[in-house]
C-alpha cells in the first residue's frame, strides 16, 4: 500500500437499491483490511433492512439526526458525532428523522463487496 490523500467528490455519489446514496471514499483490493463509505439519507426516508456476512459495519454519523434500528438492540436517535457499532450477521436500517440530510461514514472492516450484501427486507428477521 502507498501512501495517499483521496479528496471527497461529491460527483462520485450513486444511489443504491437499499435508498441512499453513496460516495466509495476508500475500498480497494490495495487495502483489503476496511473499506470507507460515505453515505447519504434523504429526510423521511428509511434504509431496507440489511446485513453483511463476515464484515463488521460502523456508523459515524457526520450530519443530521437519524433513528437506527439493529438486530436485537432497542431502536435509538443517533446524530453528530454518534458511533454505532454493528457486527456481522445483525440486521440494520436507519431513517432519517430530521430536516436536513443524514450524513455518516459507514466503515467496514474487512472491506465491503457486494457480495456480503444481503438484503432482507422483506423478512426483516433475516430467516431463509
């Protein structure tokens, strides 16, 4: 791995499946231990019910005020400067709750591919 300063586009953004949308800041094959996200929540809007396969998740919320709902956990308000913690396998989605765009950092360790992406909403206890 070499050293490296990669400066945040905001052109790179893409919407994704699960409703939000999302800037790759670092997720290469150079740096397979984490990868690092930027992700973006509309106001009213919900995330599908998800979870990762071996991969560890972190939210650090950067902007807005959120409502964040995993596995077993009693769902909770989280805003800036709020760290959430998800380990694999634990289904997860977040809303948005306030007025102004939910904005976090979604950390990864081992990186993130899409193939650990297993979209379970519609079972949203992630039973086959």
């Amino acid at each position: 791995m070499q050293a490296s300063i990669k400066k945040l586009n905001l052109d790179d953004e893409f919407y994704t499946a699960e409703q939000c949308f999302i800037i790759e800041q670092s997720n290469t094959d150079e740096d397979p231990g984490v990868s690092i996200a930027r992700a973006r929540v509309e106001p009213g809007v919900t995330t599908r019910w998800h979870r990762l396969v071996g991969t560890t998740e972190r939210y650090l919320i950067l902007q807005g005020k959120g409502w964040v709902e995993i596995e077993n956990l009693s769902p909770q308000e989280v805003t800036t400067g709020d760290i959430v913690t998800i380990p694999p396998m634990c289904r997860q989605r977040i809303a948005n709750i306030g007025s102004e765009d939910l904005i976090f950092l979604a950390i990864c360790t081992p990186r993130f591919s899409d193939a650990i992406y297993q979209d379970i909403e519609d079972n949203p206890n992630g039973l086959a």
